[in-house]
C-alpha cells in the first residue's frame, strides 16, 4: 500500500494542476549517504497503481497538447513531409539482391528480392501485415551463404526482446522456426543453421524491467524446435556479459566475443573444418575488435588497440600470437570508422571534424583513390563481396536526403542508383560547422542548419541537439522530422560533445566517468554560443537529446534552467544511482561507473544525476518528458520519477509534462504514424512555449 504522503501540483501559471504522485518513505545508504527514494513504487511498471499514474499524466498532456490551436495543422504537414519512398543500400547474396524500400506513409519498411539488378521485384517479408497498428517491426535479417533460407528477427511494440522466424526465399514460405527471448544477437549462418544468442525466458510480468542475465551462444539447426538447438557457449562465473557469434562467408571459422559494457572485448576463435576448440586471440575488455571479413586463414578486424583513432590489422589465423599481427590501414589523424571488403579490395570510411571521407584501398593497405562525396555528410551502408567489382553505399546530409550509389571499386566510378523524390526545396537552406570553445578550452565541432537567408539578430527559434556518450559519433545525416522545424524559420544545431567517436576513444573516455562533466559544459557552451553569435537567444532556445542525450538534457537543465526556454528529454536516463539494476543497464557501466563502485564515484553520479538535482530556488524551463511503456533498454521508470520529482518540486511556472507512449519502445522499429505524431506533439509543445505561431 502507498503511502498517505503524497503531492498534489499546486496550480501553475500555465494553467495546469498536476495529478497526485504517492511519495514513500524509501531511502537507501551509499557510503554513509542518505538517499531518499521516494517514488520507487513507479519502478513497478506493470502495477495497477502504475497504470492509473500514468493514464492521469497522460491525460493531463493530452489535454495541454490538444488546446494548442495550430497542432492539428502542424500533424498535417509533417505528414506530408513523411509521405515519400526511400530505399536502403543493396544487399548481393550471391543469387538474389535484397533491399528495403519504405514507400510513402506505411508505418515499416517492406523487404523486397530480386534475381538480378534489372530484374523483376517481388517482396519477401511486409512487416506492415504483422500487426494492425505498425508496431511489430523487423530488427535484423541475415541470409544464408547458399541464398536458400532468410532468417530474421521480429521486435514487438519497441521491445529490445526479439523473436527469430525463417522462410524460404524461392517461395517465400515460412517455415516452422521460432527462436524466443533472443536478445543482443547477430545471427551467424553456417551449413543448415546459424549461430544465434539469448537469454533464459525471463520471469512472467516482469520481461520488461529485470535485469538480464547470463547471455548464452546457441546454434540452431532449420527446422528443428528450440529446445534442441545446441549450446556453444556460456559463462557461468560472469552473468553481466553479453556473447555474439561471427561466422566468416565461407563458413571456415567462427569468432567468439563477450563483452562487459557497450564497447570493447574478448575475442576467440573456432575452425569449423576441424570442429578444434577454441583459441582465445584477444584477453580483457580494453579495445574493441570488429570483423571485416577474411581470405583464407587471414582475417581483417577493426580495432581501437594501440589506435584511439582504429586501425585496420591482419591476423593469420593459423599463427595468431598477437606479435605477428599486421596493420593494414595504421592508424591515422582521421577516424577510421568501418571497412568492408570488395572486389579484392577495402572500401574504408573514415571520419573528418565529424564528417565521413570514403577511400579505396587495395589488400596490401596501399590507398588507391578517394571517392568524392561533394559536400559535409555521412556515408553508411557500405555494401560489396569479395567476388564482386561493383559495391554499393548510401550517402546523406542535413539537406540531402539519403541517396544509394553504386561504385566500381576498380576505377573509382560512381552512379547514382535512387534518389528519393521530395517536395521540399533543399536549396533554400544551408549547411555550416562551427568551432567553439567549451569550459576549460577544448574546441568543439557544432553543424547549425538553417534558411540561407536567415538573420543573426537573436529571435530566430533554434533546436540544439546533443548526445555525448557511448562513442556515438553525431555526422550529418538526413532527418524527416527536421523539415518541419526548419521551414518555420527555425535553426537546427548539433554539438559534437565530448563522450562521443568523433575524434576516436580519446574524445569518448574525455566525457565518461569522472569526466561526464566535460559532456554537460560542452554542451551549455554550445547554447552560449548560439546565443553569443545571434543565432537566437535563451527565449527562443530549446534542447532536445534521447537515452544518454535524455540525460544531459536533464542534468544541463539542473544546471543551467536560465538558459533555455524549452527541454525535452527523451527515453532519458534519469535516476544514474539505479540505472545498472535494471535490463542491460549494467553494460553502461563503462561510460558512468556505478554508484556501488567507490565512494569517488557515488559522489560524482549523485552530483549530477538529473532525478536528484532539481531545484527549488529558480524557475525552470517548459519541459515535455518523453518515453514508451515498452522501452526495455531505459525503462520508463526513469522518465516517471523524474517527472514526478519535477512536478513536486516546480509545481508552478512552465509545464511539466510526460508524453508515455504506449506501444512503443526505446525507439527503433516505431511506425510512421506514432513518429509523426510524436513529432507534431513535440514541435506544438516547443512552439507554443516559445509564443511561436508556425505559418501554413
């Protein structure tokens, strides 16, 4: 039973009166600490006490949203926005190509084959029949190395918890596997089945909370039930760890990873012709090693060891020892991000003030040519064989929409194969990157996008962006969502904030741990810079960043209320005591620590943890929480705390509210019709608090 002690919302001056939230008397000790706790009953999301919070707090915005007068028109024209075809990269198995095409206003992306480049499409798998509202949506697909079966894997209603189904990919029939509670997997083809990982069924009523346990390594053989696929590794002395298989094309050799957080791990391998045990090639969790594919005995990663910036090696393995290992691209003053072999050569992009370069390089490691990418974007996608000339990959900037080239890896050339076809006129606006200077001097790379003919005298209505974390690189990519701001006369900026890739793992460990501070005043200096050079002005600034960026849109607004007008913290992680006890929380460890690591680190997490530093003595900006009741990566209960704590502790002034969307997840998979309606919501929001009445 919750306690009598509870908070009502005294009436703000936007009018709003906020629904009760029942405070307990919970605290916990850290190092002599105490911490109170009092909304840990929201952490039981699927209570009936919980329900009925949630459909009050949702309630209480649908309302404020629904009486802003121009939302509905808002709605209308991102959906116009949203309503046009795009296609992914091409994918040669060997006998069909496979690509993805999301075809105007349909909530997923439809799977589609073809027996040659030229040749007739049909489609394989339409993830818009699988469910009535768009909300079961494919995470992953993997053909076979003999082009006969697709497996692939099916996320429901935004969950991370995937369920594994195979068809037949002459007949498109689907065949009578169902591999459950996978998560965290690559699938790994090998002869007749593949190598896959997952979890032990989790407890009933509480899949989407509990802290996940004891990944293991499975192979599954078609057509035989789950419960016969053979267990190919576990660790029983470690549960926080994750495990993934990698198979190479000709299906010689299997590697073997664990890894203890989002980045770096152990490496082993398996030669399947001789079905030997396995050779461990890399100890400990320092660097990170990707696979890029192999010739023969010789095998190319991807790693970080030795290279903050990555380089490419060689390892022989029939004589791995780590002295006899080659570098074939070394390390070099840009990032090298990925590489992926074709025609008998590497394509290799790599990363320059946060934008990609793309360059051909022969086995050897002697570079061939650069290929032109006419202008600051992001490459991705990159798609080729060894057997074959012709590779393919997407391109796409703030103003270019994602784009599919085809590229002879021989001569360099380029044709453009798609091009989505839009009613937006790109021309209008501009792209620019500036360098500013953070808090204790670091300079720092900011993209500001906006209409070519804009004027710098500070009342222009501007988006800062930001994410800082996980050596998540923020290139310039092409967003839908962006268009509607940007044709209202509004600014769209970018921080590349320390915590991220863009200038290797240096960059990324300078905004982890003991230096996530550097994140958060990288990230308040963007905003007086914006404000300094007349892009806008605190009144007309809003902050917006999801998961890690939830976070520092949390902890800035501690720390800085005065300076933005309007936050909005999506799928944020909130409560940075308590973040490791649930789910895969405990992998983020890496880039946090945790507050049971040392007195040090309890300190510095409590210090600027978003749910334990609100205020009282100033009045904060408009904030619009935003999360879905499915999301198993950061739970809800992050987002309900926090707005609770929020609401309690600014009951007056600017809205305080929290979008809970149902159905959805932490963001991957969403349908087209919940995204636009999370974007009109989210744009009527920070309009209407900026007194900003978009034009139609």
């Amino acid at each position: 039973m919750l306690s009598a002690t509870a908070m009502l919302g005294g009436a703000c001056s936007s009018g709003l009166s906020y629904p009760e939230t029942a405070r307990e008397d919970v605290k916990d000790e850290y190092f002599g600490v105490e911490v109170a706790d009092p909304y840990r009953w929201l952490e039981n999301d699927t209570t009936q006490q919980v329900a009925q919070w949630v459909e009050k707090q949702n309630a209480l915005t649908n309302t404020y949203l629904a009486n802003i007068p121009f939302r509905e028109q808002l709605q209308k024209r991102i959906s116009q926005l949203f309503n046009f075809d795009v296609e992914s990269v091409p994918s040669y198995s060997g006998r069909y190509y496979t690509y993805f095409r999301k075809e105007g206003l349909n909530n997923q992306s439809i799977l589609y084959v073809k027996d040659s480049l030229n040749g007739e499409e049909r489609v394989l798998l339409d993830p818009n029949k699988l469910s009535t509202d768009g909300t079961v949506a494919l995470s992953s697909t993997a053909i076979s190395n003999d082009s006969k079966y697709l497996a692939y894997a099916i996320a429901d209603a935004g969950s991370d918890w995937n369920t594994i189904y195979v068809l037949d990919m002459a007949t498109g029939e689907k065949l009578s596997d169902e591999l459950r509670w996978v998560k965290f997997s690559s699938i790994a083809w090998c002869g007749d089945g593949f190598y896959y990982s997952r979890y032990n069924a989790p407890e009933a009523g509480k899949e989407l909370s509990n802290i996940n346990q004891f990944h293991k390594l499975y192979f599954h053989r078609i057509g035989e039930t789950q419960d016969k696929d053979v267990l190919v590794y576990e660790n029983k002395q470690a549960p926080l760890r994750n495990v993934f298989g990698t198979t190479t094309d000709d299906e010689s050799y299997l590697f073997i990873g664990e890894t203890e957080s989002t980045e770096g791990n152990t490496l082993f391998v398996k030669d399947l012709r001789k079905n030997s045990s396995l050779t461990q090639l890399v100890e400990g969790f320092d660097y990170s090693y990707s696979f890029v594919g192999n010739v023969g005995a010789e095998a190319y990663f991807v790693t970080n060891a030795q290279a903050p910036r990555y380089r490419l090696v060689k390892i022989n393995l029939s004589d791995p020892a780590k002295v006899k290992w080659e570098d074939v691209i070394p390390e070099q003053e840009s990032v090298l991000t990925s590489v992926t072999m074709a025609g008998g050569k590497f394509a290799a992009t790599f990363m320059v003030d946060a934008a990609s370069r793309l360059s051909i390089y022969s086995l050897a490691g002697a570079k061939i040519s650069d290929i032109d990418l006419g202008a600051y974007g992001t490459v991705g996608g990159v798609s080729g064989r060894m057997e074959d000339s012709v590779m393919f990959y997407n391109f796409s900037s703030f103003t270019v929409p994602s784009v599919v080239y085809s590229c002879n890896v021989n001569t360099g050339a380029t044709e453009e194969f798609f091009r989505p076809k839009f009613d937006f006129d790109f021309a209008k606006y501009t792209v620019e990157q500036q360098f500013y200077t953070s808090k204790d001097g670091t300079k720092i790379p900011l993209f500001i996008v906006h209409r070519s003919d804009l004027k710098k005298d500070g009342t222009n209505p501007t988006l800062l962006y930001g994410y800082g974390g996980f050596n998540i690189s923020l290139t310039p990519w092409f967003s839908t969502s962006r268009l509607a701001w940007l044709e209202q006369g509004g600014v769209y900026a970018i921080a590349n904030l320390r915590g991220g890739g863009e200038y290797g793992e240096s960059w990324h460990q300078a905004g982890t741990k003991l230096n996530k501070q550097n994140v958060f005043d990288d990230f308040i200096a963007a905003a007086e810079y914006l404000i300094a050079e007349k892009y806008t002005s605190s009144k007309m600034l809003a902050i917006q960043g999801g998961s890690n960026g939830g976070l520092l849109i949390g902890a800035v607004t501690n720390q800085r209320p005065d300076l933005f007008r309007v936050a909005i913290p999506q799928v944020g992680v909130m409560d940075m005591l308590r973040y490791q006890k649930f789910t895969i929380g405990w992998a983020w460890a890496g880039d946090y620590g945790t507050s049971e690591d040392s007195e040090e680190s309890f300190k510095y997490l409590y210090a600027y943890s978003p749910l334990h530093n609100i205020r009282t003595d100033v009045q904060y900006p408009a904030v619009l929480v935003m999360t879905g009741d499915h999301d198993d990566r950061v739970v809800p209960a992050h987002s309900f705390k926090y707005i609770a704590e929020l609401q309690y502790k600014q009951p007056k002034g600017a809205p305080k509210l929290v979008r809970i969307e149902t159905r959805a997840g932490h963001g991957a998979g969403k349908p087209t019709a919940l995204a636009i309606a999370e974007l009109a919501d989210m744009y009527a929001f920070v309009f209407h608090n900026m007194g900003v009445t978009p034009k139609f």
